[in-house]
C-alpha cells in the first residue's frame, strides 16, 4: 500500500506533528480542543482532519469498545499485541467496503455503512464457529467528506463491536481520489481442531439456514427504484445485520455442523461453494426456503431474490443425518432446506415437483463490473 509521507497507519506517536510544506486552511474553532497541529489542516492528502487528529480521534471513541485483551495492546505501537486463549486457533478475515459498490451515501446513513463494514467481517468468524476478539480498520476518505460522516461511521462499528466485545486495535488511514473505502480485517480464534470449514459436508447430510433470506437485496431493490430514502428501522436486516456469533458458536460446541458458511454471496452461490469443497452435490426444496418479509408490512420478497440475493449473513450449514438439530437456536429460527447428495451438481426442486439444476446466480464482483453494474 503506497501511503502518504507523513502517514504512520493507524499507530500514534508522542512525537511532536510536523506539517512540512503542505498546503493549509483554517480550520474551525470546534477542532482547536484536538491539538495545535489542528490550526493547519491538510489540503492535499484531502481528510476531513490531519490525519494524527483523525487517528487521535478514532482512538478516543474506540477506547470504549470491546474489552481490553489479557496481556495485549491495542492503538499505540506499529502493532497491536494480542493475547489468543491457550489452546485455541487463530481465525483471520478481511473484507472490503466499497462506495457504490456495497453502499452508496444517499442511501445509507455513516451508521450503516460502519454497523455493516464490521457486519462482513464478524460474519465470516461466526460462519467458522468462532469467537472475534479485535478488528484493524483502514480507511480512504475522499476530500469532499465532512467530519460528521466519518464520527457516524466510526460509531456505527464501534455500536456493533461494542455488542460482541470486540477491540478496534488497530488499522490504517489514506486520502481517496473520489470515494469511501474501507477495508475491515477482524481476529478470532477458536479451540484446536474446531473450527467448521466448508470442506465437511457428506451425502446424505441436511442442508439447514438461520433467519430468512433475501431481506437485505429486497431492501437493495426497492432503494434502487424509490426516489425517497428508506426508513433505516423499518428494514434492519440490509441497514444493521446481527452477524450469528452465538448461533455458530453453538452448532461448533455441539458438534452439530459438518460444513457451514456465511450467506454473503446469495444462497444459490454460497452452496455451491460448501458443494465445491466438499465434492458433493446438492438438492434444495423451494417450498421450504424461509423468503424473508421487509417493511412495516412484511412484504415477502420474491423468491428469486431470498435464493440469489447477497448480504443475508445469515448461516449455511450441513449436519449429519443422526444429529439431532434445534428450530431454533439464540432466538434465531433453524430451517432444514435441502440434502447433500452424491455427485456434483446443485438440484432446486420446485413446487410443482419438477426437479432442476440450480444455477449459482449470486453476487459476483468481477462479472458485474465487466457488465458495468455498481449496486
């Protein structure tokens, strides 16, 4: 990562800040309380605050997030120290939040786009069984962005890892040519052994999901056609998504899970990737696919979006056929949808009874961008 001269991550010093021979403004008298340095602000590397006052900032509210680890440092040095529990394995994720790509600022609020920045990252540990311990955030503003967006995006995910204990540590901060990106990495661990992987679905498994899906594309579809802005409140699933910690904590204590996944890319992809590790096929029953209802009303979604559409976060897993599985499970709903079976091909069958392949017609990065789509 190339990275301006005077940028030191997301590590603070007790140096004294020079400014060198950078262009500068005045900046307002609510920012003198944040330092001296503040009385000359950066133009050229375009944050809303020089970037030791940005960090300083971040530092301040994450100080009430999450729990300090035994034996650990968080924001402070060129690196946080973490402490990972005795006989326990390290889990490491990372995942982008990109404008116009996974939000857009005239519809979703800094908060949001914080909660579901830290949301992508919290769902992949859960989808492994795993507890998060701290996440390192590097972010690129763009030098049209006000102060207050990036306070609410930063609250955003700290009000989330304040919810599961987990530690801003550390990260990176850079200017942007024209938009938000932010990169999450989240640290989990979990008992030797444990972990659940993709690669552990057998035929004759059942194919089980959490929640219902489709909530957040169905809310994506409808922000795409309204003029307005939705109601944040009245569709929580796309706004603020409750990553399943406890849910996959529980299925690893039990053993229940032999495979399991986080439903990121849409539930027709995300099983084809547990059927691609595991060398199995699949047959999913459309009757009992749970299509999530969004708005004051509940409207259900269409079906072709809660079997295609991303962001659920929602869990995916097998369990074997002897394994007794709950309805329900950390006040989330358990739906069996389907079988493992032999072979390699995924089967949807229908209400009428037919029987046909399912093809993984979920998100997918680089094929949308080379049809030139965004959100």
């Amino acid at each position: 990562m190339s990275l301006p001269p005077a940028s030191a991550g997301i590590t603070l010093s007790s140096r004294t800040p020079t400014l060198g021979a950078h262009q500068t403004r005045a900046c307002p008298n609510s920012l003198l309380r944040h330092g001296p340095w503040v009385l000359s602000c950066y133009i050229d590397f375009a944050l809303p605050l020089h970037e030791k006052t940005l960090i300083a900032r971040i530092r301040g509210q994450a100080r009430r997030s999450g729990v300090l680890l035994d034996g650990g440092t968080g924001i402070g040095d060129d690196c946080a120290v973490i402490k990972i529990p005795r006989g326990h394995e390290a889990l490491v994720t990372t995942d982008f939040s990109l404008e116009n790509i996974h939000f857009r600022r005239a519809w979703h609020p800094p908060e949001s786009v914080g909660h579901r920045c830290l949301a992508r990252g919290l769902s992949d540990i859960a989808a492994m069984g795993g507890e998060p311990l701290a996440a390192f955030l590097s972010l690129a503003l763009p030098p049209d962005l006000s102060q207050r967006w990036v306070d609410g995006f930063i609250n955003g995910l700290l009000n989330l890892a304040d919810k599961f204990k987990v530690r801003l540590a550390g990260g990176d901060t850079a200017a942007s040519p024209g938009s938000v990106l932010a990169d999450i990495v989240v640290l989990g661990s979990v008992p030797k052994g444990t972990a659940i992987l993709r690669s552990g679905a057998q035929p004759g498994d059942g194919i089980y999901v959490t929640g219902e899906l489709g909530a957040s594309a169905g809310t994506l579809s409808l922000l795409s056609r309204r003029k307005t802005k939705l109601r944040p409140s009245d569709f929580p699933r796309h706004f603020y998504p409750v990553p399943r910690i406890e849910a996959g904590r529980f299925l690893r204590e039990r053993k229940l899970a032999s495979a399991m996944i986080d439903i990121s890319d849409g539930l027709s992809t995300d099983l084809r990737h547990i059927c691609d590790e595991s060398g199995v096929g699949a047959e999913v029953e459309q009757e009992e696919i749970p299509v999530a209802g969004i708005g004051r009303s509940a409207r259900k979604v269409d079906f072709g979006i809660a079997l295609h559409g991303g962001e659920d976060y929602e869990l995916l897993f097998t369990a074997a056929p002897g394994k007794r599985v709950p309805s329900q499970v950390a006040g989330v709903k358990i739906t069996r949808i389907g079988r493992i079976m032999r072979g390699r091909k995924v089967f949807l069958r229908e209400r009428d009874g037919m029987k046909r392949e399912l093809p993984a017609r979920g998100w997918e990065h680089f094929k949308l961008a080379r049809m030139g789509a965004g959100l």
